[in-house]
C-alpha cells in the first residue's frame, strides 16, 4: 500500500514550524532553486500520461502527482488557480514543474527533508528574500593587483538593470549580484584586469587634417578594458601619445589612417547670366533651340531630381540640366546671343570641403526710410535708413561619391522690388517678389548644371523727342515723351563642380561666401524661407 502525506498548511504556520520550515533549500550554483527532476526522491522519475479536456484545479493535479509518485507535498492554503495539461509519457516531476509554471502567477516549490513545499511566489518571496524565478547569483572576488573602483566603473557598463555590484577598497573586494551571463562576463572583464603586465608600446601620431576632439573618442573606445593602454593629448601641436597593448596600437594605426585624411574638397565656379527675353522667347529661353546650332556632342540631358515629380517641375517652371561630352560653356553663351540681350551678372569661384555649403550671392541691398512715430500718436519724428537685400542667392551643398560624381543640393531665389507700399520709391516699404526652388542633382565631376526658368519682368521707361527742342526747358515737354515698355528677363545659373585636392591650383574671385551647415558667419543674414516645389514667377 502507497504511503502518500499531502499537508495543506498557511504560511504563518510552515514560519510558525520553527528551524525545520526556514532550512535553506538547495540551490544550483547558477542561481535559481534546483530544478525538480535534480533531486533524488523516490517517485519523482516515475512517468505518467495526463489529459485535463477542461481547466482543473491546481490542488487537484498535484493531489494526482502525490498519488502516482507516493510522494510527501505539503501546500499552503494561498496556492490556487487551474491548469489544462496534456502530457504524454512524462515524469512526475516534469509534470509537477509545468504545471506549476502554467498557473497565473506561476507558483513556487522547495524540497526539504524529502518533503515537496508548494507555495505560492509571495510567500517564496518572503521566506527567501529572492523570487522563485529569480536566476539572479551572488559572487564575492577578492582582486590582486586590479583597483576596485576602476573595475567597478567598467563593470557598470555591462551590468543588467536589477544587478547588484559594490567595491570595498579597504578589503579589495567586489560584490557582485546579477544572472549567470552577466556574471560570467563580469569575470572574463575582470580576469583581463587581473592578467600578468603585457607587453606595452608608445607610439606618438601628429593629426593632420582631422580634429583631436574627433579622434580622442574614437581611440578611447580601443582602451576601455582595462590594462589594454592609456592615451594623452596635446592640444597645441595635435598630437597623441599612446601607450597600449600591441593590438590596440594595430587598431589605432587604422584609426588613424582611416580618419587624418586630407579633406575632399570641390571647386564651385558658377556663372550667372541674364538674358532679356523677345516677344518670341517670352515664356523663356528654348534650350532645345539654343542647342540646335551647336556641335551635336553639346547636347543637354535633363537632371532633374528623381523626388521632384515632372508636375511640380511644371508648375516650377524651372529646368534642371547639363551640357554634356565635353560641352563648351562658351559656345552655349554666344549662342544666347541670339535671342536677347546676355549680360554676365558674376562669375563667382569657391572651394568648399565635401558636405558643406557654398552661397553665391549678386545682391544690392536696395535702401528704404522707415518712419518713426511718436508713441501713441501719428506724428513723424524720425526717419530711418533701412535696408533690403534683392537680386539672386545660390546655395549649393555638394557631397562627393565613391565613383566619382557630385551630387549637389541646390536653392536658387531671384527676388526683385515691384512696388513700394505707402510711399514714394526709396521713401515707403518695398513690396518684394521672389522666386525659390529646391532640387537636388547628381553629376560627373566637372560637368555643368544649367539651371534657368528664373524669369522676372519689369516696366522700362523710355523717353524720345525732337532733337535740340526736347533740350529747351519747360517747353522742351511739349517736344518729348516717355513710353513704358514691358521687359522680361531671364536669370540663367551655370554651375561646374569638379572635385579637387589640397594640392590643385585653383582662382578665385567674385563675391562668394562660405559657411557649414547649422553655422552663420557673423555677418551672414537668415536664409530666406522657402518651399520645395513651389516657385514664383
């Protein structure tokens, strides 16, 4: 006959049972309680087939395994809940451990004396001090040579977040508490620490190009582990000392040649041409015309940016292109000639480092008075002299490939004044129109981007009369007269990047200004707001 014993007891009761109830149970050195199927109980390995079609209780199941295994389980009166099981051919304590695990909250268990305590994570908690799923072990390393605070500083960057870790100086001791990973490198970081000295090199590296501020980070990362080297830096003549193991100086060699490069640089040198427009050529110059005279090897070939789509371009009425195969800008230049007026505005030349921006500006900053009143009243008190830049700005930020070509972002505004607004010219507020556009192109090096469809139209006044008569004064009116004309003009931007290097020899002239993306040169004025896709004609 089965001898079987199941005890359902409180939990102030297994406290109240005296040194029996808080025997410490076994735990693996891994952390964790033992897993059932590690103890050595009669029973525990015998195998049993399970089916529960609906939710049974939890008691009931263990009552089973009590059974089947005669086997001594006390369960406090907190443990509750149900559980579906369908198990084939498994151990009892297979079974007594899933099942256990599929309650929510899963359930706790601790074998002492032969005997099965089933209890709640609370209680276990309680008992213990530490979850029943907590994996979580302790280690106490007493160090050799290694300091322990600077072991504990590299120890923190590679603790889990509920670790526990304290440095005791005095004793050279370190505290670790945390899961079996985390331990495990802990040790591997602190065995490094511990090792026999290497052997050490200094090397000192003098920066050419790159900033220390740039690479002392990048060979810090190198020495992070401890006994690998340590590094100094001099300011004033850019130079590094470092003193490492072998295979960190080999890392840092790479750093070093990866990152003190000379710096890729393109030379901008842009054009920018007006162009008065005939009745024929009104709605802008046909460059499919223009090239018509022209060697067939000057052909032009659209650049438009893939994310513009052709309907914005429309609405833009911009292009975007490139004389091609060797294309004389020259040539292009004469043969404008033949459809209006062509005047060079500037010719403005720069070298600006790969990723920075360039702005080309053929401005005149158009003086205006600016009443001042008196406060709370209409009267005038003071005029002041003001200021407003029109006439046509480039940005362009050119980024360098490893084939070779040139993509360039490009923001071009023509802005001009067409009325002043209460008041005389020079004497109300100047009523600005502009035209902007964004795109981004990609070229081969040297090629030229043509960018036209900036038109603007002005009145232009011209007076004719009798000659010597028209010169008489106050009679000299009845003899001339002034007529207003309508002129449009077009502003067509040529821009030639061509990669260079710091050796390459290069001019430069024209009013040009540089400056790096999210910086302003201290007389550098806001970049004027502007719309992708949207221009102004």
């Amino acid at each position: 006959m089965k001898l079987i014993s199941i005890l359902t007891v409180s939990m102030a009761t297994l406290v109240a049972m005296g040194p029996w109830a808080h025997a410490q149970s076994s735990f693996e050195d891994e952390g964790g309680p033992m897993h059932l199927c590690d103890y050595d109980m009669p029973g525990l390995d015998q195998e049993v087939s399970i089916e529960t079609r609906v939710p049974t209780d939890i008691d009931d199941v263990i009552k089973l395994a009590a059974f089947k295994g005669n086997l001594n389980v006390v369960i406090t009166t907190a443990v509750q809940g149900k559980v579906k099981l369908s198990l084939q051919k498994v151990s009892i304590c297979q079974m007594l451990h899933l099942a256990l695990a599929s309650v929510s909250p899963a359930l706790a268990y601790e074998v002492e004396d032969n005997v099965i305590k089933i209890m709640t994570e609370a209680e276990y908690q309680i008992r213990h001090g530490v979850g029943f799923h907590d994996n979580r072990i302790r280690r106490e390393i007493v160090l050799k040579t290694a300091d322990p605070q600077h072991i504990a500083t590299l120890l923190e960057t590679v603790r889990g977040p509920q670790s526990g870790l304290v440095a005791d100086a005095k004793t050279r001791t370190l505290f670790l508490y945390d899961v079996p990973e985390k331990i495990r490198e802990m040790e591997q970081i602190i065995a490094r620490a511990e090792a026999p000295s290497l052997n050490f090199e200094t090397k000192s590296y003098t920066l050419h190009y790159a900033e220390l501020a740039d690479i002392e980070p990048l060979i810090a990362s190198v020495l992070t582990s401890p006994n690998i080297g340590s590094m100094k830096s001099h300011l004033p003549t850019r130079s590094l000392i470092v003193r490492a193991i072998p295979s960190a100086i080999q890392q840092i060699d790479r750093i070093i040649r990866e990152f003190d490069k000379a710096p890729r640089q393109v030379f901008l040198e842009a054009k920018v041409v007006t162009v008065t427009l005939d009745e024929e050529h009104s709605l802008g110059i046909n460059w499919a015309h223009v090239f018509e005279g022209l060697d067939p090897r000057f052909s032009l070939r659209s650049v438009l940016s893939p994310g513009l789509p052709d309907i914005e371009a429309s609405a833009l009425q911009l292009s975007y292109n490139t004389i091609v195969a060797g294309g004389e800008l020259s040539a292009v230049l004469r043969a404008l000639q033949d459809i209006g007026d062509t005047k060079t505005l500037s010719s403005p030349q720069i070298v600006v480092r790969d990723g920075e921006e360039a702005v080309v500006k053929v401005v005149e900053d158009q003086p205006y008075k600016e009443k001042q009143f008196e406060s709370g009243s209409t009267n005038i008190v003071s005029e002041v002299i003001k200021f407003v830049e029109v006439g046509v700005i480039l940005q362009a930020t050119p980024t360098i490939n490893e084939l070779g070509y040139v993509g360039v972002d490009i923001m071009e505004e023509i802005s001009t004044i067409v009325a002043w607004f209460d008041g005389e010219p020079q004497r109300g507020t100047p009523v600005v129109r502009k035209a902007v556009a964004e795109t981004s192109v990609s070229v081969k090096d040297g090629t030229t981007i043509v960018i036209a469809g900036l038109i603007r139209d002005s009145n232009q006044s011209t007076e004719t009369g009798v000659p010597f008569l028209s010169d008489i004064p106050w009679l000299g009116t009845l003899f001339k007269q002034t007529s207003t004309v309508k002129v449009n003009t077009e502003t067509v931007i040529f821009l030639t990047p061509k990669i260079v290097t710091g050796e390459t020899s290069f001019s430069r002239s024209g009013v040009i200004a540089k400056k790096s993306k999210g910086l302003r040169t201290p007389d550098s004025r806001p970049a004027p707001t502007s719309s992708r896709g949207k221009g102004m004609r």
